[in-house]
C-alpha cells in the first residue's frame, strides 16, 4: 500500500520524461488472469508514445527499469490496482487497495490524481488495539489491514502488575497510574507513525478502562474517529473489518458533507472560483484552501508562454498535460491546501472543480 507520506513524496518529484501506469487489477481467480494482458498492453502503449516522443538514448534506460518493474508483479497477491511509476531517477510499484482507472500518463510529474482520489475514498486509518498483554497497531486502507510488527509494536506492558507482582501494600489506584504510564508509552511510539498534523482518521479499541486511561494521556485524542469496546488479542484482522468499515464510511460521509458545506459558505463569502484556468493560476499562488473536484474530471492542457492554462483535445506529445486536474491537485496540496473528491454531479453548478480561496 501507498502511505501519505510516501505520495507526497512522489508527487514532489520532477522527472522527465516521467511515465506513469495505472491499471485495476484482481484479487481472486480466474478474473485475475486477465492482468498481465492488460498490463503488457498498457507497457506497448507507454513503449509506442515515448518512442514517438523521445531519443533512443533517452529511453532506453526508461525501458529497462520498466521491464524489471513489470517483472517484479506478483499477480496472484494483486489487490485492487496497480500503479507503475518510473523516470530517470525512479522506480517504485504500488499495489493498490482500491481500483483504478487504466490509463498511460507521460509528464513532467507522476499522475498520482488517482491515489489521491483513492486515498479519500478509501481513506488510510490507523486501529489501535489496546491491552496490557500486547497493545496493537494496525495500518488499515479501506478493507485492507496490514499490522505493524517492528520494534515499536507489538507492545507490552511490563513490571509491577503485568510481568511482575504488585507490592504487597499497592492499591487500585497504584495498578491505575502503571497502567497509564503504560499507555502514555504506547502513545509515544504511535508518533513514530502518526503525525499530529496528519489528517488520517484513528480508531481505538480495548476495555471501556483501558480506552479511559488511553484517552486521558494520548496526544492523539483529536484523531480519534471511534471506538470498539472488547478484548481484541487474539482477534483475527478479517474479524476486525467488518466492526471498522461501518466507522470509516461515516468519516467518508461527513468530510463529503463538510467539503460541500464549506463551499456554499464560501459561495456567500465570495471565496470561491471555479473556471479551470483561474483555479490553476491560484492554486500556483498558494491562494488555494481547500479543492473540490468531480471524481471523474479529467482533461488535458498545455501551458502558454505566459503560465495559462488552455485546454486541448487529445493527450500527446512533449508540451502537453495528459490531466491538468492532476496538476492542479499537486499544486494544492504542496501549497498546503486540501482536496476533496466528490461524487458525479456534486459541482455541476461549478464546471466540475471549485477552488476554496484563502483569502
């Protein structure tokens, strides 16, 4: 799975040529047996455009790391998606939780428009497990757990009350405060994942008690999106996603909500633009707030000499941006703003994209 961190990474990136290939992929059989076509017609078609586009020379090396990529597929352990990306300086594959739509980018930059979509839509979250035995942490995207085990987690409690026995004098109160101390060491080994600034949703679970103690000295609480009351141990993760999904899709629901609450209220502040040229020569200007955009927008452009944005028919060739959109969204985001894809017909009153301005 792709983290945050590591898309923000990417999308940092400028490469040239910078090719990009995502595709759906399958989980079961036979309907994944149908991946690798896809994915040798998909490596034909970047093959032919950067041909056509590019020296020999300057592809060569291109054609070799994607060759090697292509190889290291595991298909029968494909998810929802693939996303390729390779560049002069670049290799890395992806293995996505959530499906994507097939599609050849060849830029400047990656086209990570359809992680950041799914990176909403299936939104990352974390799942803590709290206990004194052994205090888990699972990184989760949509129905897709993955528990982390390094040497921050699982986590023990030790000493008095746990490995060791309680003096003979302690009272509940004494056993109160350890296991406090223990959970405050729990929630600073969670910063060795979790940003404070980090937007991604945290789900915690354990005892009524356990989550009490947690609660009161985690620095995390403003993250906390809901909680499962049990002993989770020996739970199994299959058995834990069917008692998360219901959690996530009300966070998904009320961002949509807010994202589009916020816009009618920037709509009466007069704070909103919505044609795609002024939203890309503002989102540039670090103007940009937050970034409504039709789940399916997509449409390419070049830039004139001057900076503006002027739409085109076909993708194709060195000048062209196979999805401004794309541009747009990495804009707004390394500007520090924030994007929210909405479904079908939500903006059509905006031509599909609405900029939420700062000011």
């Amino acid at each position: 799975m792709i983290t945050r961190q590591e898309l923000k990474k990417l999308q940092s990136l400028t490469q040239i040529p910078a090719l990009s290939i995502l595709l759906p992929t399958h989980r079961t059989s036979p309907d994944n047996k149908q991946d690798p076509i896809l994915v040798k017609n998909l490596v034909d078609e970047a093959k032919r455009r950067l041909s056509a586009e590019f020296s020999k020379r300057e592809i060569e090396p291109l054609f070799e790391r994607l060759d090697s990529l292509v190889a290291e597929i595991d298909y029968p352990y494909t998810l929802d998606g693939l996303a390729l990306y390779i560049g002069p300086d670049i290799a890395k594959l992806y293995n996505l939780p959530f499906s994507v739509q097939a599609r050849v980018v060849i830029d400047k930059t990656f086209a990570t428009r359809d992680l950041v979509y799914g990176l909403h839509r299936e939104q990352p979250y974390w799942l803590l497990l709290l206990s004194q035995g052994s205090t888990r942490l699972i990184s989760a995207t949509g129905e897709t757990l993955e528990e982390i085990r390094d040497q921050n987690f699982p986590l023990e409690m030790t000493g008095p009350g746990a490995t060791a026995p309680l003096p003979f004098d302690a009272d509940t109160s004494y056993l109160d405060d350890r296991i406090r101390r223990f959970f405050q060491q729990v929630d600073n080994a969670l910063g060795e994942y979790i940003d404070i600034d980090d937007s991604s949703p945290l789900i915690v679970g354990g005892v009524v008690r356990q989550i009490s103690f947690f609660q009161e000295v985690s620095q995390y609480t403003s993250a906390i999106v809901g909680t499962l009351t049990g002993n989770f141990d020996k739970t199994s993760l299959p058995e834990l996603i069917p008692q998360v999904l219901p959690i996530m899709h009300s966070v998904r629901q009320t961002q949509k909500t807010e994202a589009l609450q916020a816009l009618d209220a920037a709509v009466s502040a007069q704070k909103v633009i919505s044609t795609l040229g002024e939203v890309w020569r503002l989102a540039q200007e670090g103007r940009g707030k937050l970034l409504l955009v039709d789940k399916n927008y997509h449409v390419p452009a070049v830039l004139s000499e001057n900076g503006d944005l002027i739409l085109v028919e076909n993708v194709g060739g060195t000048e062209v941006i196979d999805d401004a959109v794309d541009e747009i969204i990495e804009v707004v985001l390394a500007k520090g703003g924030r994007v929210a894809l909405v479904d079908e017909d939500s903006l059509n009153d905006y031509q599909k994209i609405a900029l939420i301005l700062r000011y």
